[in-house]
C-alpha cells in the first residue's frame, strides 16, 4: 500500500527558537484507510554538514498512557498535520497541563546546531507494529479500521524533503 499516502512537507516558520512544520497526508486510494496518528519524531532532520541524522530527544521525562491516536481519509481526502520543532538547546517553556498542542514542543526537542539541514517525513507501519503509549498491536490497529468500515494502512511513506537553515539570531 505504499503508492496510496501522498505526503507533502512544508516549513511554515523559522525563527532560533522553533521551527514549524505542516504536512498534509492525502488518501490516494479508492477506499477508507485507517492509520495510526503520525509523530514529531518521525521528521528526519540530516545535517549537510556532517552528513548526520539529529537525534531527538525528550526534556522532561515523564510516562503518558494514552489510547491509540488514529486517524481515517476517505478516498481522496487529505488532513493537515502541524508540529512547533524545538532544537534542544532551547529551554522548554512551563508545559499547560491543559494544552495538548504544546506537548512535543516542551517535552521533545531535537539536537540541531546552527546550519543546514535536509528534513523529511517518514511513516513507517508495518504488522509488527506497536504504539507503546497505548500498548496497542497491529491487531488493534485492524480491528478500529473494521469497526471504521475501513482499511488499516501498512506500508512506507515519504515526503519531499526541504532545504532548511537554522538561523543564528
């Protein structure tokens, strides 16, 4: 099912404390697919310098039990997805325990220098899947996509990659 997730990469903003990265995912098959919600960690930052993939990171640890995050596109339907990136050298700010959407940029940062960098998007489900803050399989996976009247996707899938730079000032 590769050929069937369109992936399109943007930066929407750069700034030294942040970039912000949107990527829509679009359904390019003829029936309902089901997947599991893509993550921060799975944009791939490779430094031009030194040829290196950053690693990412967390800042503050702390386990969170969650219910698997899924998300269905119907035939030709797409969802934009955007996530604030913070280089690790870059002090989180106090977390709003009521503000989901600032979870990955206090708690997640990447190690990313001052430079160039080629980045991407890379969603990989295979059937030996596993999401550890759910504790859900593969089969769980299946079985949300037949109680959606859908298919659960499995596969690779890659954006375009960008040409980025991460400004000194």
């Amino acid at each position: 099912m590769n050929e069937v997730l369109s992936l399109s990469l943007e930066l929407s903003e750069r700034t030294r404390r942040l970039l912000r990265f949107r990527l829509k995912a679009e359904n390019q098959f003829a029936v309902k697919l089901l997947l599991p919600k893509p993550e921060i960690t799975q944009l791939h930052f490779l430094s031009e310098t030194t040829s290196k993939e950053s690693q990412w990171r967390w800042s503050s640890f702390s386990f969170i039990s969650t219910s698997l995050a899924t998300l269905t596109l119907k035939p030709g339907e797409s969802r934009d997805f955007e996530w604030r990136v913070r280089p690790s050298d870059i002090e989180p700010p106090p977390q709003n325990k009521h503000d989901d959407s600032s979870f990955d940029y206090c708690r997640r940062c990447i190690d990313l220098s001052f430079g160039e960098y080629l980045v991407w998007f890379h969603w990989r489900v295979s059937t030996a899947f596993i999401d550890y803050p759910s504790h859900s399989r593969w089969r769980d996976l299946e079985s949300l996509a037949q109680q959606e009247g859908a298919v659960a996707w499995y596969g690779e899938a890659e954006s375009n990659w960008l040409h980025i730079t991460r400004p000194l000032v």
